[in-house]
C-alpha cells in the first residue's frame, strides 16, 4: 500500500490551483502522478503532478486506474463529498 495510490484524495499546495481537492487517476513514476478534480467540481484540469505538490487525505475512492472524469466525478457524489471538492482550503503560513 503507497501513500498515493489511485483514488487517493489529495489536496494542491503548490500552483494556481493551491488549496483545490483532486483525485489521483495513475501513478506514473515515484515522482508524479496524474490527477484530476475533475475540472467542472473543483477546477483541477487532468494533468500530471509532482507528489510535492500534493497533500494526501485519508479517503480513498474506488475508482480504477485511468478513470475518466465523468466516473471520478460519479464516485466523489456517491461518497457524498461534492460540496467539500467545491470549497477551497486557505492556508495560512
């Protein structure tokens, strides 16, 4: 079991979208993986991502790898946390 494994939630701490929810969708390498908020629910793109970049959460969503965004977006409804992938979190340092 890895730390970011596929359906993992995570958070962006670094870039443009930096406090948005997603969704890891595959592993790359040890370094990166790609993610997707999907777009329409948080306003993270598909793309690849250094796992420097994230902040993983506890939940897990069971989606398999390569998952579309319409399935992604299916599972986050179905674990009832659609309005916690609308909200931004601020960090304050």
């Amino acid at each position: 079991m890895n730390l970011y494994d596929i359906g993992r939630i995570c958070v962006k701490v670094v870039g443009r979208e930096t406090g948005s929810h997603c969704v890891i969708v595959e592993i790359t390498d040890d370094s990166y993986v790609v993610i997707t908020g999907p777009k329409n629910l948080s306003g993270v793109r598909r793309r690849n991502c250094n796992t420097r970049h994230l902040e993983p959460l506890e939940t897990v969503l069971p989606i398999s790898k390569g998952a579309d965004d319409e399935s992604v977006a299916k599972a986050i409804e179905e674990a009832g946390l659609t309005d916690k992938f609308r909200q931004k979190i601020r960090f304050e340092f």
